[in-house]
C-alpha cells in the first residue's frame, strides 16, 4: 500500500493511506483551512487552549502551535486540574507544563478548589441534580470562560473532534432538546461582553486521526483514567462503530453539511441574558447554575 500523495510505503490508512510525514502535513492543513474558512482565529489575537494531556486536546494545541507564526496570532495553554475523585494527576500536569515548555507556549494553571474557592470540590457534586459529568463540564465552562476574560484572551480553543460533535448532535436529537445549535459550529461567537467566543480547530479531523497525529508527532499523553467515567461507553459509541465499518466517509460529511446547516426546534428560543447577582457571570436567571450549587451546599452545611 503507497502513500497516496508520496507514493512511499504508506504507514497508516484510515480515510486514505498516507506516510507519517504526509499525514502530518495533511492534518495540519486541513485545520488551517478550516481557520480560514470560518475565520475562526484573527490577525494579533490571542488564543487561549484548554488541554486535558489527551490525545484530542494535545492535537488541537501542536495543531495551532504549527500554524501560530504563518497565521499570526499568539497561543497560550491552561490545564485545569479537577481536584476530585481520584483525579489530581501530578503527571498529567507535568507531561502539559513539559509540553509548552518544549516550544515556548505560555503555560497556566489552576484548579477547581484553587478558582472557585471550594474547599471539598466533591461535595459540589452531591448537591447537583445534574449527572456528574454535567457538573464536571458546568465547572469548566464556568473557569474557562472566566480565565480567558481575566487573562485578556479573544478566543478559547478546545479538543472537540468531529465524533463529539456528532455524538452530541444525536444524544440531544433523540431527546428533542434543539437549544444547542451553537456547540455544534466550528465557531461559537460572543454573545455578550463577558462571554469568550469559542473555536473548535478540531472540528473535520476524526478521534482516530487525532491518535495517529500524536504518534507521528511523537508528543506524550497523560490523560486521567482514574475517573471512573473515562472509560464509560454508551450505546452511542457502538452504533458509531457500526456505521464506520459500512460508511468510513459519514462522520466528515455530516460535521461538513452540519456546520452549514440552520437547525431551530420548538424548545430553541432566544434567552434573555443577564449578570448573576453573586458572582456577575453571565446567566438567564437571576443567580446562575454554579452559585445556585454553592447556595444548596451552604444550606446543607448549615442544616448538618
């Protein structure tokens, strides 16, 4: 099997067989095109990218690494570690800081307990109705939108990959749940001066590719498993699995046509939006969904 742009021995074959080196370069532009196609990232602005130390956010950050100094724009890393549940990873900050270290990035970091001010993170989650993860991922919205405003970055970058995109666009469609349309485009603009907009430069590369650029890349993980739902598949990831065997080409082409697409549902309804009156974060209540938790854990503090 040859490499179908150098003819050399092809060393890997997912949509199409590529050598190491042509896969790296065809990686690559396929996010600068995306970049440049749906203006996600602008001359002079700083770009702010939240990695985990997986495979997915690694990419996104030596993606944008590769293409900060032709594009122009200034590149930055936070890693946030949760602080619960087993998942305080010494290593997994050490192999992000080693990372940026390695081609000069601006390395930040804080955790749940350091910027919220919680002294147990964990007993957050047993007062949300939410399920974990919900709360998980409310946390870390909630800090890194706020990081990003306080540190003067114009646009927040995250690891999400095609088969997130598709898996999120399915599990709210089979709920009828339609106010989401804005986490399914490669960009998510500001929509109030305390919001950060969002770029997803991960947006047409698949979850497979991601690992192959890694290895090729030769950059070291260190994603936490001790999270006993890291490794938690749903039915989602099966019915996936089973439509690439039939259609290697579907996920692609459904986050292309996707991204183009107008989707308004019954439930979506423009939102009056307002400053939370604890802590001045932007919500469409009076008291938004993270100090409501730390008023129900107060209470519960005060009733034991």
């Amino acid at each position: 099997m040859r490499c179908i742009i150098c003819k050399k021995e092809a060393e890997i074959k997912i949509l199409a067989p590529f050598c190491s080196q042509c896969f790296i370069i065809h990686y690559e532009r396929r996010v600068k095109r995306l970049i440049k196609k749906w203006k996600l990232i602008k001359k002079n602005e700083r770009i702010l990218v939240c990695v985990s130390g997986g495979k997915d956010s690694l990419s996104c950050a030596e993606a944008l690494y590769r293409l900060k100094d032709e594009l122009q724009f200034e590149l930055a890393v936070l890693h946030l570690d949760v602080n619960f549940f087993q998942c305080s990873n010494e290593r997994t900050k050490n192999v992000v800081e080693k990372f940026c270290a390695e081609r000069n990035i601006p390395f930040y970091f804080t955790s749940f307990k350091e910027y919220l001010n919680i002294e147990k993170i964990e007993r957050i989650f047993e007062v949300s109705q939410r399920p974990r993860c919900g709360t998980c991922g409310l946390l870390k919205r909630y800090i890194f939108n706020k990081f990003a405003r306080e540190n003067n970055f114009d646009k927040i970058a995250t690891g999400h990959c095609a088969d997130d995109i598709i898996k999120f666009f399915f599990k709210n469609f089979e709920s009828g749940y339609f106010d989401w349309t804005d986490k399914l485009k490669p960009l998510t603009p500001s929509f109030h001066p305390k919001i950060v907009a969002r770029i997803r430069p991960l947006y047409l590369c698949l979850e497979v590719e991601n690992y192959a650029y890694i290895k090729f890349k030769n950059i070291e993980i260190a994603a936490c498993v001790l999270c006993s739902y890291f490794t938690r598949k749903d039915k989602w990831d099966e019915i996936f699995r089973f439509i690439d065997e039939k259609r290697p080409q579907f996920k692609l082409n459904f986050v292309r046509n996707l991204a183009e697409a107008e989707i308004k549902g019954k439930n979506q309804k423009e939102k009056e939006l307002k400053e939370c009156e604890i802590c001045g974060e932007v919500t469409d209540k009076k008291i938004c969904a993270l100090c409501n938790l730390k008023l129900k854990l107060k209470k519960k503090i005060i009733k034991n």
